[in-house]
C-alpha cells in the first residue's frame, strides 16, 4: 500500500478521473446546454490539476523545479480564473 501512495499511482488514478469527470461535464453541456458551462469551470479544474501535479512531483521525489512550476502553473490559472469571475 506505501508503494501505491510514493509512486503517485494514486495522483495518477485522481488525474484520470478528473479528466473524465471534465470531458462528461462538457459533453453533457453540449448534448442538453444544461450543467455547468465549461468556461464556468476549467480553469478552476485547471488549477487543481496543476496542484495534483505538483504534488505528484513531491512524493515521488521530482526535482524541486518541477514542483514549482506546477504551483506557479495552479496560481496561474486560478488568478485567471478568478479574474474571469470577478464582478
């Protein structure tokens, strides 16, 4: 079981079923234009999945660099996506 949290088979299988939990979303948006609109929540998907990554890359033992480059690529996106709901 420790082997399945250190080699990020774990982040990996949460990766995989957020990209499925997006690629539904959209799709049943197109099909009835009910749900939630994909612009609505990419970008904060976006962010949590840079965050995943990031913490891919701390438990796996990736060079620190990697990590900060997906903790800047979360903030990015979480700015934009912010910046897109600000009223």
């Amino acid at each position: 079981m420790q082997d399945w949290f250190a080699s990020g088979r774990l982040i990996d299988v949460a990766l995989t079923m957020t990209a499925l939990e997006a690629v539904a979303v959209v799709l049943y948006f197109r099909r009835t234009g009910r749900g939630i609109a994909p612009a609505d929540f990419l970008g904060n998907l976006a962010s949590g999945v840079c965050l995943m990554l990031a913490l891919r890359c701390g438990v796996t033992g990736a060079w620190w660099g990697w990590i900060a480059l997906w903790l800047s690529a979360a903030l990015v996106a979480h700015l934009a996506d912010v910046r897109r709901r600000w009223r």
